[in-house]
C-alpha cells in the first residue's frame, strides 16, 4: 500500500477498464512456500510459485464491500442510510463534510464527493514503514480538501470511502474489520492464507517477491515494509492466486450476495472486454509502491487467471507491465477464433 494502496480499483469501477477474462495460475498444482524448491528471491527477478503471498492492494475493497453488503441483507443498514446516521462521530468530529447527506450507497460506488486523504500530500513518503495513523486521522486528513462533488453526483475514486465503511462494519457489528473478513469471507472459501493487515509492523508472512520504489536519487530501495496503516478496508489485505481466485469465483457466481446486491459493487459488464467477445471477464486489480496485483474472472466464475509482480519503478511507469500482464491473461482465458 504505502503511496496509494487503492491503485487500480473496483467495488463501483474497475479503473483497468472492466476487462473481460479462464484460470491459470490459481488452479496450477505445484510445491508452496518453504518446500525448499523456492527460496526467497530477493531483487533476482526470479519468478514465485502459484502458493506464494502478495498484497492485493484495491481488490481488498470488493471484500470490504461484500461484507458490508451482508449487513445490509441482514438488515443491519441500509443503502440510503446517511454516514451521520452508521457513523455518528463522522458529524460529531467533524470529520466529513455534508456527512448527513452522504449515503452508504454513494461510498461504495465512489460518488461520495468525499476527497482521497492521499491528495493531502500528508503520506507521501514511501519509506515510512513505522509511523501507526488511525483510520481515523487519515479521514480528518480529507476533511481539509475540497469535495470533489456533490454527493452522488459523479465517479470519484477516493480510499477515504473504504475507510470509513470499515468504520462502519465495526460499528455495527462491535467487532473488528480483520474479524468480520475472517469470519464472513476467509474462513467459508476457505482463503487460508488470507489475512487484514492495518497496521506497522504487520505485513506479508513467510517467503515472498519484494518489491522496489525509487528514491530521490532514483535508486531503487526495498519496500517490502510498506506502512499498513495505508492498507486496511482500503487496501490492506494479504492472499495467494489461490485464495484471492476463491474469493473473485464466490463473487461473481452469487455465493456471497444477491444480484441486486452484487451489482452495487461490481454493475453488469458492457461488452466483452480483453476478449473482446466471449468470454466476459471482469479484472479487479491494486497496487502500490513496488507491486501490482490482477484478478481476471470470466462472468461463470469457471476460468480465472490471478498474477502480481513486484516492481522497481513508480506504479505510473509501470503501464507496459500492466500491458504485459493482460497480454499473459488473454493467452490464457481468450478463446481462439
């Protein structure tokens, strides 16, 4: 996460365009981490293994979403109801603007209008590992930028949003986000190497890719580190192709929410995308300093193919890599004409 955990979104807007893809690298038989086949490569460009772990970066949001819009199912909110109303303190504090006319549905969709606390300029050192801010501080931190529109005017990416619907869940439920993730979605697909992580120090467990960020003399320095503070609801959580698959294939096949649900989060596709025809496949993705994380799932949820690579340039330099990565997707999930 570090510089910008939300990266390429979902949850309302897949900013990779909302392309359309079979499964490969989830579904691939092979020896896990610390087998001894797969030492830790550290800045070889060596490639991993299907089992090792990544952060995901945005594609924490469609969980956090999800989650949220079990909630709702449940009767435990509602679509329209106004954050003043979930989340009291966000008046009580001061801590967003217009709050008691801002609505769940708007956050999910980023049409909110609240602003994005990273165009603050407060976080942008990617070399701060250990420094904790609360979600909390990272709201206040948007609460000195101009709105960016009117509630549910326009499209406006912002991980203040997420932010704040994990204050939500954790409001309404009494228990932590991590717990409800577990609870809800990790432990029923069975993404048992999935986990929350939200805070410095945590970060990827066991052998993992490391990824890289110039510095001011553009040298690559190592940010495995990352700071999770700028992860959490936004973007913060941990998997493997395998895990991360699970949970895009229970998603799109209506395990986790009814349509009407669904389709707050992720709207039904326009065109065939990648493939340009059959099959529909839908791309969630995130990244941040030193990575970029992609999930291809056609509509059937039966062909998938999951991929991160680690980086060494600034995530705006890295479009061939993400060029190069839906070229490797259409290979495997595109039919031959």
């Amino acid at each position: 996460m570090g510089r910008r955990p939300a990266g390429d979104g979902e949850a309302g807007e897949d900013r990779r365009g909302g392309r359309s893809h079979r499964t490969a690298v989830c579904r691939r038989q092979a020896k896990g981490p610390g087998d001894g086949r797969f030492p830790p490569a550290r800045g070889q460009g060596r490639p991993h293994p299907p089992g090792f772990p990544y952060r995901v970066g945005s594609q924490t949001k469609t969980m956090v979403a999800t989650v949220l819009l079990q909630l709702v199912k449940e009767g435990r909110l509602g679509l329209d109801d106004k954050l003043a109303e979930v989340l009291p303190e966000a008046t009580q504090q001061d801590l967003v603007e217009r709050a008691d006319e801002i609505t769940v549905r708007q956050m999910i969709r980023h049409t909110s209008g609240i602003p994005d606390f990273f165009a603050s300029g407060q976080f942008d050192d990617p070399f701060d590992f250990t420094t904790y801010y609360p979600p909390v501080d990272l709201v206040k931190a948007s609460r000195k930028l101009h709105r960016t529109g009117e509630p549910g005017e326009k499209f406006s990416y912002s991980n203040t949003n997420y932010f704040l619907l994990g204050m939500i869940i954790e409001k309404v439920t009494g228990r932590s986000l991590s717990a409800e993730l577990t609870q809800r979605l990790f432990v029923p697909l069975g993404m048992s190497h999935t986990y929350l992580t939200t805070k410095p120090p945590q970060g990827i467990k066991g052998p993992h890719g490391h990824g890289y960020y110039p510095d001011a003399a553009g040298k690559p320095r190592d940010v495995d580190r990352q700071n999770a503070s700028f992860g959490g609801a936004a973007g913060g959580v941990i998997s493997t192709a395998h895990d991360v698959s699970a949970f895009q294939r229970a998603f799109v096949q209506g395990k986790l929410l009814p349509s009407s649900l669904q389709q707050e989060v992720v709207p039904p596709p326009s065109g065939g995308g990648l493939c340009g025809s059959e099959p529909v496949v839908r791309a969630s993705a995130g990244n941040g300093p030193g990575f970029l994380a992609v999930t291809y799932t056609s509509d059937d949820g039966r062909r998938q193919f999951a991929m991160s690579t680690t980086l060494k340039v600034k995530n705006e330099q890295a479009m061939a890599v993400g060029e190069a990565i839906d070229q490797a997707a259409k290979a495997v999930l595109c039919q031959e004409k």
